[in-house]
C-alpha cells in the first residue's frame, strides 16, 4: 500500500511487508546518518545498513539507549557532535529506524543539524506507524513535561515494514493498537471495533495489519494535511494525550505512552460524559482489560495538575482538553475548570476499581 501525506511538499508512505528494501531507492542522498536504539538494532540495524550500503551510499550508524531517557536535550547534543566529527553536512540525511522514541529524536536532529537535513523514517512499531512517523512532529522532553522542545519537519519518505512488529514483545505492540484505538474514536469507529474483536492479535496476518495500519494513517494524514502545525484541527489528535502525558511525567515514566494514553483516553471519555455527551466507557474499558496496563500510579490529582496546566494546548489560564460531543466528533474544550477534572479523576479512579 502507498500513500501519499500531502502537505508541503507531500511525501510518500509504504505499508506492506519487505517495505525496508524501498530504503535503496527512495533515499537520494549520498550520505546517511543511521539513528536506532539498543532494542531495535539487535534485530534491524544490520540488514538496513547492508540495503544502504548496497545502493552504494556511505552510512554510519549512531544507537541511543532504549528509553523515554533518550528523547533529551543531552542525547540530542552529543548526536549532533557525532554528525560533525563524523563529517556529515547539509547534503547528508538522517534515518531513524526504530519506535516513535526514535522517530522524535532522529526528527529534531534532522531539523536542526546544519539548519535542517532530509529525513526518512523507517517505523518498527506499531505506536510509531500509526503515530510519530506522520506529521512532521519531533521533540525531546523536559524534566518539566513531554515534547516542549522541537520542531515540526517533515520526512522525505517513510517506509512501513509489517514485518518488523514479528521482533515486538505483545505489550508493546498492543502499546501501538491504543494510538491506532485513538484514531477509531475520532473518525473511524470501525478501527475500535477491529481492535475489540481481534483484529489485531494475529501478528502473522500480514494483509491484515497493512489494511489497520493504512485506516489508522490515513486518519491521522487528513488531518495533517489539512492543519500541518496544530493551528486548530489538528489538537483533537491529542485526545487523551492531556492527562496521558501528565501521568507520565509525573511518574517518570513508569507507565508506557500507550498505557498511560489509555487512561487519558477514559479520563477525557469521563468528562464528556458528565457533561451529558458522548460516552466511550465502556468501549474503553474493553480496550484496558485487552491491552492488561499496569495499575495506575498512585498519584494525588494534585501532583498531575501542574503537568496539565503546563500542556502545549493551553492558552493563558484557559484549561483545553479535546473531548467527544458525538461519535467520531471531536472538539475542545475550552472552558474546563478544575472542578471537572477533580471530578473526572474520582470517576476515573471509580471505573478502574
């Protein structure tokens, strides 16, 4: 399957198995910086560099450890120092292959290193197919919050290979099927209903996942194209990011993104349902006995605050938080007071027990 995510100028996606052999052909540039972590070279670093260097392209490869701790402003110096000592140069180009861990931090090198480079990705997960390889979004974290420090830059081309997820532990494969879950709830309800079904428990299935992974990038490429650097329609994507990430920082990470967006994704499903709209609970739930997350960390509502108050979706003190007036009818919420969320968060705590 190709897609083309059309922005400016738009870029090409594969989706289907072998998708990596593409490298050899869409990366024009004669120099390639290769960036992977230490869960995914083991499996895919080699064959990718024999694809490259087969083209007759010199590659060096440069790997983070496996981790949140990566994506900071001190791995992202000590990459850009590599790429100068290494000799690369505004002609060169950056390849991420790995998770969306990856996909951001390769990103915002790219868009910084000598001003901005060419990017391709090369996705491994399921979180970073259907998620941080679209959209041109890359950052690092801050001890204050996610992603405060970035740049939205576009790839030259991604390349989607099914056959990477086989090298996934199950956890971390259905981490990616709550993004895709995501997805379903803002403008595709059949994507919930094949995840809640099954669709997605039989890694084997390769035309299967093409087909899931295409709807779910497909979504996402709409609206991208349509607001490419989150002026407005583009903020409902962070449908239960809001709590999400806050749940994240203030645990340092204890929780996966997937794990953690679960519970942002019922904690915002709560608050629309308390204010007589549309009510995802119980789709929800079923999708947190599928995917088994770990408990929530007992974190007061009061330590998860600040981390909300400091989200990239406010606006002076006005609280935002995308919600569900109807099936697949997203909007935000400009107006949320802290009553609500107090309230939610009891409702959250509730369900869960």
């Amino acid at each position: 399957m190709r897609l083309e995510i059309r922005v400016c100028p738009p870029y090409p996606v594969w989706i289907e198995a072998g998708a990596l052999e593409r490298l050899s052909a869409i990366i024009d540039e004669a120099e390639v910086a290769l960036i992977s972590d230490s869960g995914v070279a083991p499996h895919h670093l080699q064959p990718v560099r024999r694809i490259i260097e087969q083209a007759g392209k010199r590659i060096a490869t440069y790997t983070v450890e496996a981790g949140e701790e990566s994506k900071s402003l001190a791995t992202f110096t000590k990459l850009h120092r590599s790429l100068v000592r290494d000799g690369f140069d505004r002609r060169s180009a950056i390849l991420a292959l790995g998770g969306g861990i990856v996909s951001d931090l390769a990103g915002f090198v790219a868009s910084s290193f000598m001003r901005g480079v060419p990017l391709y990705l090369a996705p491994t997960t399921l979180l970073a197919m259907v998620d941080a390889s679209i959209g041109g979004k890359t950052a690092v974290n801050l001890p204050e919050g996610k992603n405060l420090v970035g740049a939205f830059w576009q790839p030259k081309g991604v390349v989607m290979d099914v056959q990477t997820l086989a090298t996934l532990p199950i956890p971390l494969f259905r981490d990616g099927a709550v993004e895709l879950f995501k997805h379903g709830l803002l403008a595709d309800p059949s994507l919930c209903r094949a995840v809640l079904s099954g669709a997605l428990n039989d890694l084997a299935d390769e035309t299967r996942l093409v087909e899931l992974i295409g709807a779910s990038v497909k979504v996402k490429a709409e609206v991208v194209a349509e607001d490419v650097h989150e002026a407005s329609r583009r903020a409902f994507l962070n449908l239960g990011h809001t709590l999400g990430h806050a749940i994240e920082a203030a645990s340092n990470h204890s929780l996966r993104h997937g794990e953690a967006v679960t519970y942002g994704l019922l904690f915002a499903g709560l608050l629309g349902r308390n204010r007589g709209w549309y009510d995802p609970t119980a789709d929800l739930l079923k999708l947190c006995e599928w995917l088994s997350p770990r408990p929530l960390p007992h974190n007061d509502f009061a330590e998860l605050l600040p981390y909300i108050d400091r989200d990239k979706k406010r606006v002076g003190s006005e609280r935002r938080f995308v919600l569900l007036k109807r099936e697949a009818e997203p909007m935000i919420a400009r107006d949320v007071d802290e009553a609500e969320l107090r309230q939610a968060w009891k409702d959250l705590l509730e369900v869960l027990s």
